[in-house]
C-alpha cells in the first residue's frame, strides 16, 4: 500500500477539525493548585460530590508495569466493553494495524517507516497506560472555541505489553491514542470556507462523565475503594494517587474501567493516532494521526474507516513525521512550518495543502533546538518552549506532534530546569528519547511513568472549567 492510497478524501475532512490528537497540550503558566508532592494522601478530603475536581481526578496515570502481578491493576483495551460490543472493534484495530505497517508512516525524505512488532499486531498486547477527560479539544480558550468549537472527548492513551522469557513484563515504547468524542452535531455557519464546521459539545453527555469523575474521587477519599482513604486534592499530577496505593489499587482499577465502560462505544471512536518505531530499532520515532468515520456519517461510507491525516503543520500532502536520535541530522523530519504566533485560525494544512501555505505561517518548533552547535542558551529556548507549552497559543493545528512531545525535555535539558510545579517529580521525563506527554516512556532507568508540562497544563484548564462552569451548574 502507498501513501498515496491513504491521503485524505474530501468525504473526511467534516471531521477533521476534531482532530487534535497527538497535541495532548502546550500550555500558559500553571494553574493546578499545591506543588509536586509524592505522599498519595496529600490535601483534605472533599466532602461531598459536588466539591472541585484536581487534576488526578481528570488525568489518569497507571504505574508502568514491572512484575507479573502488577498487571492486575491495568486496564487491558479488550476489556473496555459495553452492551453494543468493544468499544476498539476488530475492525478498526485492524485497519490501525495496518495503516502503522504501511508506507502512510513512510516519513517524506527518508527510509523509515514504522514497523509494529508481531506482538503488538494482537489487541489482547494493548493496555491503558492514561486516560484524559477532556473538557473542549483543540483547546479550552475563546480564541481556540471560536475557530474550532468546543469538542469534549475522553482519550485513552494506549501501550503495548509483552512477557519477558521469566515471566515479567515489558513495555514496548509505542504508543496509541483513542479518541472518543462526546459531541451533538455542528455549527454549519463555516460551511462552505475552508474551515468546514464546528462541533457543537454534547454539554449533558460530558457533565454525566465529570459526575461520574467526581463521585470515583469521593469514593476514594472516603474509603469505600478498598477500605482505605486516600485523596486526590491538591496532589501534583503524577501516577494516580489511588493506583499507586497497594490497597486501594485493584479497586481503583475497577472502578476506572467501570466508568468507561459506561461512557464509550465504538460509535464515538472519531480519531486515533500512533507513536512507532521502525522494525528492531530503538529510533526513530514516527508519528501519525489517524481519523475515523463511521456509516452514515458521509455519503459512500458504510463501514468504519480509518485513513490517516495530512499532518496540519507540513506541506498538505506529507502525513507522518519523526525524530531521529542524536547524532543523527537533522533531528526533525520533515521540518515543520508551524503557526503559533500568528492568530489563531482554523486554516492549516490537514484541511488543504492550499488552506495556509507556508509562506504566511509564523512560529516556532523544537527543531531548532536539537543538534546545533553551540547548544541554545536557556534564554534563547525559553520563549520557544513556552510558547509550546502554552494551549492558548499552541495545539494539534498550529503546532507539530514532535514539538509537543518534546518540550519539557528540551526545557530540562536547555534550561537547566528540575522542578516543575504541579508535576511530581518522580514522573519527569528522565531520558533524553523519552517523547511520552503522558503514558509510559523511556527514562534513565527504563520504561517510567511520565508528565510533561503540556500535559500538566491542558489538565489544569481542564480542571479549571469544570470546576466553574460545569460542576459548579450541576450541583
């Protein structure tokens, strides 16, 4: 198959403004509330339901999985069910599969491709290392909301597990997105210009999820998970503090999957996306976004279909994109064009290669910062990593997937920067390849839980609105 047979039809792009995938945040200052903290019992427990969420209440972490036993407290994706069937059907799954091994992730100006190990080609491999609840994808600012609507979703972030010869488990560093979207149909008054439409949130099917958020975070800190309290309030974001406690772990993890068992179906699956590595390589890594249409939902469609998108921050017609190790120039392929410092608007390359051509884009990437010589001064990089870092500025449209995966380690590497508040930080990214935001990536010491600060920062606003503007209204 050539990549030419998966560039996206016109029938796709309805949705492709849902599409903000692999850009799980970039972010302004901080808002979460209290610094890193590793106790899992730091804060007050709330009092009742309708008390404000934190950010482990909206942003679940798993404990990367070291032993045999550990694997109990996971999530395994085949388990997510609901009365209707999986909620990521055989169908679907194969189509990702083989979008992955295809030449879609073929990288413009290079041999390398992704290659899905045998293991990983089974859905029973793919385990839940993250779930995110959030509240308005591609972001929660007025500016963002009027370009692109208002797009709640629940993402799972997903990672392949296989058994060491003794037994124990090992973490293949690649990595999957699952996104369901909670939406009610769409605001047609861009229909027409290149912009095509704008979701309209589905405000009841997403306040039912936070009340369910919100009654898990009560349950734990009240002892009824486990028999043992344990609180969420104020802790920095990191590992959940209930998975992460040997008596409340298990029961934790039922509750999770309890809950989304209850929220998804497949019929709300609208976009994926893939972090891969070619065939026995540790580098580089490949990413592609991936969209998801199902019957009716376009005229010709009549099963589920999966087709990768053209990456919004490159030339219109290039779809996967990835970082080379060091050593290896240059670092970023293909380079990006993106356009965070310019205003926002919903013209970008996933919706033409003629939508925004290059030459009237303006911003910034991390590729100008690996592999230079000198290395970028901390006061060089700084302004570039905050603006990435920053969701009112920076997403999946204006920004590229590389950009938004490595920002905090080229903050902590450039900038000399080891704490990072709201973050505990046992999670930090402690490697230098370690391009997970949030989910299980390669550290120091081997697979490691991880937080970047977009991650960190799109939760806070998460956490922020829901907090004023949904559980506020409801209760």
């Amino acid at each position: 198959m050539t990549a030419s047979t998966f560039r996206v039809r016109p029938v796709f792009k309805f949705t492709a403004l849902g599409l903000f995938l692999f850009a799980v945040g970039c972010h302004t200052k901080l808002t979460t509330n209290g610094s890193a903290a590793s106790s899992a019992t730091t804060g007050t427990p709330p009092a009742d339901a309708s008390a404000p969420l934190s950010a482990n209440d909206v942003s679940w972490l798993f404990p990367a999985p070291t032993t045999a036993a550990d694997m109990a407290n996971l999530i395994a994706v085949k388990d997510i069910t609901t009365a209707s069937g999986p909620v990521w059907t055989d169908a679907v799954f194969q189509q990702f599969v083989g979008i992955a091994n295809s030449n879609a992730t073929l990288v413009d100006g290079s041999t390398s491709h992704i290659s899905l190990p045998k293991e990983a080609q089974s859905i029973d491999a793919w385990f839940v290392a993250g779930v995110r609840i959030d509240a308005g994808a591609p972001g929660l600012s007025k500016d963002i909301a009027t370009q692109y609507g208002q797009l709640p979703e629940i993402r799972l972030i997903i990672q392949p597990i296989v058994k060491n010869p003794d037994g124990s488990p090992k973490v293949l560093d690649i990595a999957g997105h699952l996104i369901f979207d909670f939406i009610s149909g769409a605001d047609p008054s861009l229909q027409g210009t290149e912009c095509r439409m704008r979701p309209t949130a589905d405000m009841a099917a997403f306040s039912a999820i936070v009340d369910d958020a919100a009654a898990l975070r009560t349950k734990l800190a009240s002892g009824h998970l486990g028999g043992h309290s344990v609180s969420t309030s104020g802790v920095a974001l990191g590992v959940h503090p209930g998975l992460m406690n040997p008596a409340t772990a298990n029961a934790m993890r039922n509750a999770m999957l309890a809950l989304l068992q209850s929220r998804l179906s497949a019929q709300r699956l609208d976009a994926m996306a893939i972090a891969g590595l070619p065939a026995n390589a540790p580098a580089p890594w490949i990413f592609l976004s991936l969209l998801v249409a199902h019957p009716g939902q376009a005229p010709g469609i009549t099963a589920d279909t999966v087709v990768p998108v053209n990456g919004p921050t490159l030339d219109g017609t290039q779809f996967a994109q990835m970082l080379n190790p060091g050593g290896v120039t240059p670092r970023v392929v293909p380079e990006p064009h993106t356009n965070n410092l310019n205003p926002i608007t919903c013209r970008n390359a996933a919706a033409s290669p003629t939508s925004l051509p290059v030459v009237q884009r303006k911003g910034v990437s991390t590729s100008t910062l690996f592999g230079t010589a000198p290395a970028p001064t901390a006061a060089e990089a700084t302004p570039i990593l905050d603006t990435i870092a920053d969701p009112q500025k920076s997403f999946f449209f204006n920004t590229d997937c590389i950009s938004c995966h490595t920002e905090t380690q080229r903050t902590m590497t450039l900038a000399h920067v080891t704490n990072i508040p709201g973050i505990n930080p046992a999670v930090l990214p402690s490697g230098g390849y370690d391009v997970r935001n949030f989910g299980w990536g390669e550290g120091k010491n081997g697979i490691q839980p991880t937080v970047t600060r977009r991650a960190a920062n799109e939760t806070a606003a998460v956490v922020s609105f829901v907090n004023s503007n949904v559980l506020a209204k409801t209760h």
